[in-house]
C-alpha cells in the first residue's frame, strides 16, 4: 500500500467475525489481510479459522463445506479437516497423504468476539485479549450496540485520531478539545485526560487491532472498536457500544442516542481518513497531542526490535 510507510498487516489480534455471527455448526467464508480464510464452528462451540482452499484440488471450505463434529468436509471430495488443519479423513483412500494440511490461524473468543492471531514471522501469540467485564451480557449494561465500517485506510493512521485532541475540536465539534496523554505499557497504550479536563475519557488499546474506551460523559459507557485489514487498501472498522443501567437513566435511549452520534462521528473521521496522506515526519506544533509517542508505541507491532521506551516501561 504505497500510501503508508508501514506493512499492511501489522503483529497482534484481529476481529473474524461477533461470536453471535456463526452458530455452532455453521461455516463462513471470510477474507482477511488479503487472504480467502474459512471460519467455522464446530458442533461443540469451539471456533476455528483456517485458509480457505483445499490442500487436495483447491476447494474453497467456506462455499458448501460442511462441519462434522469437530472438523469440517470440504465440499469437493469430502476430505475432513480438524481446527488445527490436519486432514482426518480422505473417504476413498487408505492412507491420507503426509502433506494434507491446511494453515490454521490461532483464534479466541472473548467480549462477544472471535479474534484471530496475526503475526509477519507467523510467531505465537506475543500476548492476550482480555475480559473487559462491562461487555459481559448482564442487565447491569445495555446491550451491545455495533456499527462496521469498509474504510479505505490503513488503522496505523486512522487509530492515530485517538490522541489527536485537537480533531475532536475540529472535526466533531465537542466543546473543547480534550488535553490528552498517553503511556505505552508493553502491548497496551493507555490514553487518558488529565484530571479536572471537561472532557473526561480513558481508552486501552491492545495492540493494533482493539481497543476499549471508557467514557463518563454524558453517562457512563464503553465502547469497543476493532480493526481488521480487509486487503492492502481496505480495512473493516466496528464500534460497539454499552450504556451502564442508573437509577433514573433511560439508558436504553442514551444509548440508541449516542450509537447514533458515534456513527456520525465515525462518517466525519472517514471523510477525512480516505482523502489524506500520511505525512512521516508532521509538522506538529506544541497544542498537538502526543501523537510521537501514539507512532512509537504502534511501531513495535510491525517491528522486530521494541522501541528501548518499551523495554523501561514494561
Ligand atoms: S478439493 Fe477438497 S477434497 Fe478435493
Ligand atoms: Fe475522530
């Protein structure tokens, strides 16, 4: 992607697909990083994502592929195929060729989402998504509320927004600009206001492709928002998010209410996200927020030493 100066498919978790997307049982076909990938379910709930084409004469999985218990049949010749990709099954052969495997992707579940490993070196998980307990269905929040987005831009940049205090001025129309600060702890970024600042807000992000925003204004909430490359062009952004229940809160109207203004936010930052150029070395000037420090935290996700800030920090 001439566009940007960074890999398109940086190291860490990605959103597949919302767990209430694929029941067990059920098989879709997916296109990640420019990839054709099959998700599937198996019959005991457990999610796999493996590459789409069969080892065998090149079936994609994901068209008319069937799950069997724990695996999943191709639709072509019915080889079987389990969550790590090994073939199980050739129906017509007494041996099953050594070399029958397909690419399995590391997955978890977690917060009502399927993520899937990604890493340039194809290294293991380098760290974990954690439970963020207001996503956990319960009556004490409102439901989980998303929105997706196919974004002609790359997340380096678009995430970059998060510190940018100045564009929530400017391009939103919040009251104020926000007087942001962030730290970069290892994998995670946190980014906050200072105390007394009238916009009060703090986020978490988890490597390059989720992040958790806890807001208090106008009530409190959370939003999640997740990234996936689609291609080396595209990327597919979600947000979702959760109302906390109060006495005296309609908070089910709050919400629909602020999903609906998130959205028009999120249409704001596109406009300007797939028109711009990444400029390397800005021209900031001292009103910016630290987005220096936003641009060597992510770096570390697409390369091989950590930034020596990383390494003191933890
Ligand atoms: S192409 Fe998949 S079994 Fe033949
Ligand atoms: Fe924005």
């Amino acid at each position: 992607m001439s566009r940007f100066p960074f890999p398109p498919y940086l190291d860490g978790w990605f959103r597949a697909a919302f767990s209430h997307e694929i029941a067990p049982g059920e098989v879709q076909p997916v296109h990640w990083m420019g990839r054709d990938l099959v998700l599937f379910r198996a019959d005991d709930g457990t999610p796999h994502l493996l590459d789409a084409h069969c080892p065998h004469l090149g079936a994609h999985l994901g068209h008319g592929g069937t799950v069997e218990g724990s695996g999943l049949r191709c639709p072509f010749h019915h080889w079987r195929f389990e969550g790590d990709g090994r073939c199980s099954d050739v129906p017509y052969a007494r041996r099953i060729p050594p070399a029958a495997q397909v690419r399995a992707w590391e997955v978890v579940e977690r917060n009502g989402v399927i993520f899937f490993w990604h890493h340039a070196d194809g290294a293991p998980p380098g760290f974990e998504i954690p439970e963020v307990p207001e996503l956990r269905p319960s009556g004490a929040w409102t439901p989980l509320v998303a929105r997706r987005y196919r974004i002609r831009s790359h997340w380096v940049d678009m995430n970059e927004n998060a510190v940018d205090g100045e564009h929530f001025l400017h391009v939103h129309g919040t009251p104020v600009a926000p007087r942001l600060q962030c730290e970069s702890r290892g994998h995670e970024l946190h980014i906050f206001t200072a105390p007394g600042d009238p916009f009060q807000v703090r986020s978490v992000d988890h490597g390059p492709g989720f992040r958790v925003v806890y807001a208090t204004e106008p009530t409190e909430s959370v939003i999640f928002l997740a990234a996936t490359p689609i291609d080396e062009s595209y990327t597919e952004s979600i947000f979702a998010y959760t109302a906390r229940r109060l006495p005296g809160l309609d908070a089910d109207a709050l919400a629909a209410t602020m999903v609906e203004r998130l959205d028009a936010d999120m249409q704001q930052d596109i406009r300007i996200w797939e028109n711009k150029v990444y400029r390397e070395s800005p021209l900031l000037c001292d009103g910016d927020g630290p987005i220096s420090e936003y641009r060597r935290w992510i770096s570390r996700f697409w390369r091989q030493e950590p930034e020596p800030v990383d390494a003191r920090r933890g």
